[in-house]
C-alpha cells in the first residue's frame, strides 16, 4: 500500500478522509477489464463494478454508470433515466470529466461532480470491488458503502 501509484494514492486518502477504512491493492496484473480483476479479486464477475462514462447528447453533461461486470449496460433504459439521448463518451471526455483514463476509472474522485446511476443487481451481493484510479488497481467495498459515497440512483442497467 505505501508504494501506490500517483492515481491509486488518490483514491486511497479520498477513502480515508470520507472515513472508510478501505484498502486500495495495485497489482502487477491487469485489472482493466471485468474479467481481469474478477481473477485479480478472486470474486464473482457480477460483484466487480464497471465504471462507464457516457455523455449526454444534448447537454454534454457527463454520466457515469456503476454497472455490474456480467451485465451489459442498455443505453435507451439510461437514456430515460438521464432524460435525454446520450452516447459513450471517448477518452478525452472521460479523462477530462474523471480525472482518469478508461480502464482505471473509479467510482468516486473524479473532477466533476457526475450523475451517477448503480446497477440494481449488486444488492444480492455483501460486497464489490471497483477500480482505484489505474488500470491495475482495485478496493473492495460494502455495495450499502458504494451506493451512499457515489450518491447513486440504483436502477436497472440491462
């Protein structure tokens, strides 16, 4: 834990200032897709949070999904939920809005306050893991936890 990356050390003091006594584990391996981290984890593929930024296509206003790593998320469900079309975001715009690149983007920290929507299916599990910062750091995290820190609308994603 002391020899965290610039990006990873964020998320870990922003974790402890909030008063979450969470550890943030940067691995040698990849944790940049769902399946990378699940086997990082040593966890279900469902309890892994993926972090997806879209862009509302009318506002320009960020979006963040939290959505679980065996879902896909359905676009037109989230459009109604943010109340206009929206589109993926590239990888300026999530960088430029999060403070991180795709692949390492957590659920808290970012630059711009985002509104955010979790996926309904992690409250079948105690808890989840989500990325830290990088493409190789991960936390686990009570889903009650994850759901209170991000302010999140839990709703349906699929």
């Amino acid at each position: 834990m002391a020899n965290l990356s610039s990006s990873a050390r964020k998320i870990q003091d922003l974790l402890h200032s909030l008063g979450y006594d969470y550890t943030v584990i940067e691995h040698i391996e990849s944790t940049r897709t769902a399946q990378e981290a699940a086997d990082r984890a040593g966890c279900e593929l469902g309890q892994i949070v993926k972090s997806l930024i879209f862009k509302g296509k009318v506002s320009g206003k960020p979006i963040i999904v939290l959505t679980s790593g065996a879902n896909r998320v359905d676009e037109k469900r989230i459009a109604e939920y943010a109340g206009e079309a929206i589109g993926k975001a590239d990888a300026d715009f999530v960088r430029a809005v999060t403070g991180f690149a795709i692949g390492g983007v957590p659920p808290i920290g970012h630059l711009q306050k985002i509104e955010t929507f979790m996926d309904e299916d992690f409250l079948q599990y105690e808890t989840v893991w989500a990325a830290a910062g990088t493409p190789n750091a991960i936390f686990e995290l009570k889903t009650a936890d994850l759901q209170k820190m991000t302010e999140a609308k839990v709703v349906r994603v699929k």
